[in-house]
C-alpha cells in the first residue's frame, strides 16, 4: 500500500476559491516517506489579506509560480495507484477533483483516508484534533503550519504514528473496530479489514499486557486486587513524628526532586494554619494569591492529619480542571517525596464513570441514534478501554453527539446491578468507590459534597475533616444543589430512552426479549398501552417548554448561546398572565406521567416474579431506574409551577440559539448560610475553606455570612489568615485609570464612548502587540466594539478573537490566542476567572467596567429583597462584595508566575469617583497605581513596559 499524503493552500475557505500552493507527500510501502512535492501555484487572482495573515503566503510568492495546469502536469504522474490522505480530506479532495476537472484529467477513484478519523480512534484523549495541536504533542517539527509541504509533511506524520498505535492494539481490539465498520461501507472500513486480516496471520500475540474480558482488551485488572497503602500489622509511620520534623523531610526530599524548589513565606504560612486548624478542630478561611502554590499548601498537612489520625480527609474543587491539575501533578509529585507510602484517590460524581455492562450491551446490539457519529465514538472507547485506568470521561475528546452517547452508558446509581453484574470486579465507579475507601486523602468536587449530603452520605467515605478549595464558588453550587435545576432535555431524554419509537427503546426492547414467555403476549399489550402515554407527556411538555420560553425577556448582558441570555424571575405574588393555563398543562404531565410509570411498575413487578435471566434483570434495572428518574421530574416540575415557598427564589433561563429547547428551571433557596452550618460547620471537626479571592477590603466578614461561619466565629471556632502574595505585584503589575474617560449609563455604550473606547484600546493593543485581554460585563457592548475594534487593528498585523463571535467554547478561544503572534482577546462573564494565560501570551488586561452582576439577577433580587428586610443595604452588603471578588478574579488573570509583567487598564471611572471605588482598589494585591488623562496613558504604558525589571 503506497500513501500520497495531500495539502493544499487556497483563496477561500469555501469551495469557490483557487489553489495558491500544493505539497504532497509520498509514503511507500515500507513506510517510509520517500518523496516530498511542493509547489506555488499562480491563482490568476488576488490573495485576500485574511490568507496571507494565516498562511503567510504573499502575492510576491505566487507572482512567478507556475499555473494550475503546470502544477498539475507534476503531481498528477505521483497520484497513480496510491491511497489519499489528507487532515480534514474532504476539503483538500474537493479542491483536486476540480483541479483534475479543469485541467482534463479523470477524476481520482482511489480510496481516501481522513487522518482526523485516525486520530479520534487511536488518539481518543487528545486535547484537540488540529494539526499544530497534534504536531506540538507528538513532537513533531511542523515550523510553518498552514503552508502546503509543511502541513503534508505534518500530515504524514500523525498518519505513521497513528499506524503504529493501530498495530499495537490488542488483536480482539483491532476485531471489534473492524465489526464496527462495515468494508463496503467506508474507505476506513476497506482499511480496518486490511488490518484485521493481517493481525489475523501473525502468530499469537502478547496477552500479558491487557485483561480480556466478554470480548473486550481492558487496561485494568479486579479492582478486588488493590490493597491498601500501607501494612495494617506495622506500626504508624506518623508515630512520635512531629509536624515539623515530618515537613523538613518533605523539604528535603522536593529539594532534590525539584530543581527550581524554593521555599515561599506564604506557603509556609500555609502548611501552619491549615496544620492548626486542622489539629485544634477549627475552622480557617484562608485567602492565598496566585503563586502561593496553594495545593500542596493543604495538601501535606492534610497527608499528615489523615496519616497520624488514621483518618480520611476531604478535599473538594470547583472545577474538574484542579481535579486532573491534582491528580496529574500534585499527588505523583507528593507521592515523591512524602517519606511513606500513602493513597490520594480522586473520585467525582457517578456520571463521570463508565459502565461497562450498558457499553457492552449498546455495541453489541448497534443500539446507535446517530449511527455515523455513534460508530466513530463506540471506536474511540474501544481503543481508550485499551488504555484508561479510571474509566473517567474526562479522559475522552468526544464529539457533540458524543456526549449524548456517553449518557447511555454512564454509570447510575438507579441502574447498577451491584455484585450481580458480570462485570462487577471490573467496574470503573465501585473501583473508584474501592480506592476512596482505602485512601488517606478523596479528592472530590462541590457538586459531589453537596449529592453525597442529599444521599445521607451513602457517597462518600466517611470523612471528619474538609478542605474546600476554590470555596469562593460554594454558595453557588450550595443553592444550585439543595435547590432544583431541571432541564427540557433531561425529560426528554428520559422519555426517549424508553421509547425512541413504538420499536425503539427500552421498553420495546424488553417486549421482544419477553416474546417467547408464556404471558409475552399479555405483557407486550402492557408495553403497547404505554407508548401513545410517553408520546402525550412528550407533547404536553413541548407545549409547556414553549409556553414558558415565550414569557422570557432577552437579557442585554449575555452572550448568544448562553443559557442565560434569555432570563425571568417568577413570583407567586405577580404570576404571569394566563399562567393557569401553564398550570393546567402541568396537571396534565402529572397525571399522564403518573400512570404511565403505575402501568410500567405493574408490568416490571410481573416479569421479575416470573423471569431469571440476566439478560432481562439488567435491563429491568435500567428500565426502574428510568422510571424513578421520570417520577422524581414529575414532583419537581410541579414543585416549582406552584411557586409556594417563601424561602425560594423561582427563575427560567434558555439560550436564543435553541430556544425553548435549551429551557431550564431554576428554584433555589434564598440563602444557604443556615443549611451551609448545619451540614458542615457544626458536623465537621474541621472545615478548611482557601481560595485566591475570599476577602473584601482585607475583611473576611462578607464570607463569614454568606456561608453561615457567624456562629463558628463568635465561639472562637473560626481562624483566618490573609497570605501575601509571593509575587512583588508594585513591580510587576501598573494599574492604569483613565479619569476624564466618559461615563456610561446601563449596559450598552453611546456612539461616544464607544469610538473613545475602540480608539483607546486600538492603540493600547498596539503598544502591547496585541497579547491583550479586554474584559467586557455586556455581551451587547463587545458586540458594539467588535468590528471597529476588528478594523482598527487589521492594519496592525493584529487579530481579533471575540467569545461568542469567533467561538463560544472557552478553551478553545484560549488556545487560539496563545498560538496567535499577536492578538487581542474580548470575553465577557466567564473570562472573568479560571483562564490560565501565563507569561508573554497576555501582557495587558483591560476592564471596561466593574463588575456588578445586573441587578434583576433573579438571585440577586431576592437576596437583596430580603437584606432589606432586614434593614440592610443590598448595595453595599452584596451587590459590592460580590462585584470586588470578581475584579479581583479578573486582576488575577494578569500575573501568574514571578516573572510576568503586565498593565491593567480600567475605564470604569467610579472606581476613583464612587465613594465604594476604594473597596476595588484596596482589595488588589498591593500594583502600583495611577490615574492620568486618556491621551497620557499609552506613553505611560510604553514607558513602564520598555523599563528593564529590577
């Protein structure tokens, strides 16, 4: 088999652009990369800006190159007889079968490969499947991406590496791709078969490397096998060892492991509060600025705790970024140099975990919605399988339908079949189950926290003392949890699991497994009753979804697709008009549903009694757990149309791009704090809450009552401690006011203000070169900057990257703007906090305004509403506190090492007006500050940034 790997440079992205340069790569049978081809092409038309900008290729380049039939004359001979590959083919094919067509060729009939397929399947946890991305992590040279020969080159690459992972796969591996894709089907078929035959003819491979189970190559042996940390028999290793003394070993032991290792003042601090709280059964809040190196902050005193204790501590995250962060960096690097053995074990929500028994069952019978995309994600876990040891979607680049195929084989508490699955000692939760429960350290999420509360702690392992990181988000998962969220889709796809169809589903499918059964005929009937049932809740719930999406009003501070760029606050005292009618419709789901799962229950209890057969008992487990999910919708839906509890607020958000669709219902309590205390500050021996922003105006009081800590201090149960930073922020961080800049009023800019704004920003971008990040609080406003912004820097090789304009995905803007040489970023709500951009990529952070969440936030109105009751200030209580912690979120995107440097410039003038602008200012973490006239700032920049560092 010979491969011409292709790539080619065009005018346009669409199909109606002209080639500007071609490079082929050959790869002969023995894959070797025996010829490179590569050559401009004269397009006879003009290069727009735009290309030249991505690949670099310039009209000089092109002037003299030889013309399309020319070119082709060249590289039709080294196309005989090969397969075609390409990254992204389609796109690159298109452009040749054209080029043959114009130039008198006969089209190419060869087969094609996508390397991106290749990829997907053999790579399945890559982060991204872009050739620059791809390269970089494989340790390719790919020096100029987006030129022809070079992206060939690349191209060829990926493909050999991917050839090689493909032949290290496990024969039954290789197998179960090849049954997936059909030969007639697909070139990728064609070539999958190849290599089965192939694998088939070698003598019998290495079976030691992976665990063979009903058909499957696993990566994991019985969980049953894992042991615990340490002998149980020895005595503790902890025994008569103090803090102090166990700390200098650690330090010893980093100080040959680390070779950059230098001890910080603020850890330090750190390792002694935590450690007191810790040991005197208190409480800490404790704030510790970027740099502090805040893990492993908590982390060796609590090792030491739980070790000398013997027992469990908790550490809990907001984001699954610090989870991995902890699992793939701190706990190796710890397990290092703490001087014995010990276990941290991360262990999330049960979704995250796959289930074996449904994956099994779904590929063996196809059970495939979108069977192009569910092909290419069942291929992709068969291979991971091959690979992961926690069974952890995280772990999986999957595509946007892949997730929907993931929440058919997610691991549910309500479908598990405990020891009686066959897979049982294989299972990927009871293994993380299994370690949390050997080690001496879980880390877990927020959300977690609060579902093992709600579960009567049946979760978690038992555990006395909590360390809650990021705790400046706990409020917010707190009502989120103890409240209700419901989702249009989380109905619907509960339904649809049922009954895709009167065929289709769960329940059809256990119809036709009981055909042959003496009573099939009866309990078919049952099934049949039970379909137009599901298909009237299905349309009884569009209708009310619509209903209630035509009350919502746009919000001006969102972006697009943002679940809450469409947004209502209900209140029973004001319900809208027609609302009975709303209800009605409810009363209608109610009852519908309700006997559509009596009739199920009826039907399940019959067969249980008479049937023993796994194959019926796993999907009667599926089908209960379905069935408890629908009554559990049913009883929130109508908890919240009734609207009666005092103490709740009620709200509806969806997104303008899926409408009533992307609905959902919110109704959370008003204030956690009494329920916060209750679950954890009066259980817990002791509860560490650390975060970078937990302090306003070098106070904790804000904190303290937003998380019910108000009894803990007053009994001397409450430390705190404010760490200073490691970084000299007076040298490394210049805080800009312009003070004769305009005013704004609301949350969209007048025609003034924002050619003032695009005008300063223009030129502040350019005196940074670009690696500039502009912090917006109205979607409406970056929209309004966007394309004058966008031209005003096109002259100054400068691009423009907006959230929700060029994407929505987060990351992905991210990696966009750290790859690009130059280029200025616009975010808005969440660029405020989490984005990790250190050194050169970012220099410049500006902040158009302050802050303040909208004030008809349906939360934010009723805490405010009920600060008034009691004779408060909501303004200043919580509208100031809140908007302080975000600006100083913002600021700390700036300098994330000791050796960045960067200017934030801030065009909200209240902050030197207001009389609570000094609560921003003095809560930042010491820069130096000015303020100075608009047309004085750019020099200044200039200045401090061309001043040497001292």
């Amino acid at each position: 088999m010979k491969f011409a790997v292709l790539d080619f440079e065009t005018t346009g992205t669409q199909s109606d652009g002209e080639i500007i340069q071609a490079g082929l790569a050959i790869i002969d049978h023995d894959y070797s990369i025996t010829q490179i081809y590569s050559s401009y092409v004269n397009p006879g038309v003009p290069i727009p800006p735009f290309i030249t900008g991505l690949t670099g290729i310039t009209e000089d380049d092109v002037a003299d190159a030889p013309s399309l039939e020319e070119m082709m004359m060249e590289m039709v001979p080294l196309l005989d007889d090969v397969v075609l590959v390409g990254h992204n083919v389609a796109f690159d094919f298109h452009f040749l079968q054209n080029a043959l067509d114009r130039c008198g060729y006969l089209p190419f009939t060869g087969r094609i490969l996508d390397t991106i397929d290749f990829l997907k399947i053999t790579f399945p946890s890559l982060g991204s499947y872009q050739l620059g991305y791809v390269s970089a992590e494989f340790g390719f040279q790919h020096d100029r991406p987006h030129q022809a020969d070079s992206d060939a080159l690349a191209t060829a690459y990926v493909l050999l590496k991917c050839l090689d992972e493909l032949k290290e796969l496990p024969l039954i591996t290789i197998q179960r791709l090849s049954d997936l894709f059909a030969p007639e089907d697909s070139d990728l078929g064609w070539f999958l078969d190849g290599l089965r035959s192939e694998k088939e003819a070698e003598p019998i491979q290495d079976l030691d490397g992976h665990t063979y189970y009903r058909q499957l190559a696993l990566n994991v042996s019985d969980w049953t096998e894992i042991g615990a940390p340490r002998d149980e028999r020895e005595a503790n290793p902890l025994d008569g060892v103090s803090f102090d003394q166990f700390m200098d070993q650690v330090r010893a032991n980093l100080k040959d492991t680390l070779e950059h290792y230098e001890e910080r003042e603020a850890q330090t601090q750190m390792f002694s509060s935590v450690r007191q709280a810790l040991d005197e059964e208190k409480h800490l809040l404790l704030e510790a600025g970027t740099g502090t190196g805040k893990s492993l902050g908590y982390l060796l005193p609590a090792i030491y705790e739980s070790v000398k204790q013997e027992q469990k501590v908790m550490v809990s995250t907001h984001t699954i970024n610090l989870q991995e962060q902890l699992r793939e960096r701190d706990i190796p690097m710890l397990t290092q140099v703490v001087p014995f053995p010990f276990k941290a074990a991360v262990f999330k929500g049960r979704g995250h975990y796959l289930c074996l028994r449904k994956f099994e069952h779904k590929i063996n019978k196809r059970e495939f919605a979108t069977p192009k995309e569910d092909y290419f994600t069942a291929a992709q876990m068969i291979v991971w399988l091959t690979k992961t040891e926690t069974g952890d979607d995280e772990e999986l680049n999957l595509s946007a339908r892949g997730g929907d195929f993931w929440e058919t084989v997610q691991s549910e508490s309500e479908s598990c079949l405990g020891r009686s699955c066959p897979w049982f000692r294989k299972c990927f939760y009871h293994r993380a189950k299994h370690e949390a429960g050997l080690s001496d350290i879980v880390i877990t999420n927020h959300s977690k926290l609060f579902t093992d509360v709600k579960a009567a702690h049946q979760l978690l392992p038992a555990y006395e003392s909590l360390v809650i990181d990021e705790a400046h988000h706990l409020e917010d998962v707190a009502g989120k949890h103890l409240g209700l969220h419901m989702k249009y889709f989380t109905l619907v796809h509960t339904l649809t699991r049922l009954f895709k169809d009167s065929r289709n589903g769960q329940l059809p499918m256990l119809r036709s497994q009981l055909s042959g059964h003496e009573n099939g005929v009866q309990w078919g009937s049952m099934v049949d009753e039970m379909f137009p049932l599901a298909v009237e809740v299905k349309e009884l719930w569009d209708r009310l979804s619509d209903a209630l999406f035509s009350l919502l009003p746009e919000r001006s501070d969102a972006s697009p697709g943002e679940t809450g760029q469409f947004s209502l606050r209900l209140k029973a005292s004001q319900k809208p008009a027609k609302w009975q009618e709303l209800q009605d419709l409810e009363n209608q789901i109610y009852v519908t549903l309700g006997d559509m799962v009596r009739k199920a229950d009826k039907l399940l209890l019959e067969v249980k009694e008479d049937q023993d057969d796994y194959q019926s008992d796993s999907l009667i487990t599926d089908i209960t757990g379905l069935l408890k999910d629908l009554t559990t919708m049913k009883e929130n839906l109508r908890f919240f149309m009734r609207m009666d509890d005092a103490k709740t607020v009620y709200w509806m958000e969806a997104s303008g791009q899926f409408r009533s669709k992307s609905l959902q219902l919110y109704a959370v309590p008003v204030d956690v704090s009494a329920q916060l205390k209750e679950m954890f500050f009066d259980k817990k021996k002791s509860v560490v809450l650390t975060s970078a922003t937990l302090s306003v105006d070098k106070s904790f009081q804000f904190m303290i009552e937003q998380l019910g800590l108000q009894e803990a201090a007053d009994n001397n149960r409450l430390l705190t401690s404010m760490l200073p930073s490691p970084f000299n922020y007076r040298e490394q961080a210049l805080l800009v006011i312009p003070r004769d800049f305009p005013s704004l009023k609301g949350s969209v800019g007048d025609a003034h203000f924002v050619q003032m704004l695009v005008q300063s920003l223009a030129e502040a971008a350019i005196a940074t070169r670009g690696r500039m990040m502009v912090l917006f609080t109205s979607y409406k406003m970056l929209r309004q900057v966007y394309d004058p912004l966008k031209e005003a820097l096109a002259g100054n090789d400068i691009s423009l990257l907006g959230q929700g304009v060029d994407s929505g995905n987060r990351s992905k803007l991210t990696r966009r703007f750290q790859d690009a040489k130059a280029a200025v970023l616009l975010g808005t709500s969440s660029f405020w906090e989490g984005v990790d951009i250190p050194g050169e990529a970012l220099t410049c952070l500006a902040i158009v305004r302050l802050p303040f969440q909208p004030p008809n936030h349906p939360l934010l109105e009723a805490k405010s509403e009920l600060l008034v009751e009691q004779k408060k200030n909501p303004f200043m209580k919580l509208s100031v506190p809140q908007a302080v912690i975000r600006f100083k979120q913002g600021f700390g995107r700036l300098v994330r090492t000791g050796k960045d440097r960067g200017i934030v410039i801030v065009y909200d003038t209240r902050v030197i007006e207001a009389y609570y602008g000094k609560y921003f200012l003095y809560s930042l973490p010491g820069p130096k500050m000015e303020h100075m006239l608009t047309e004085q700032m750019v020099p200044r920049i200039s200045e401090w940034l061309d001043r040497p560092v001292e």
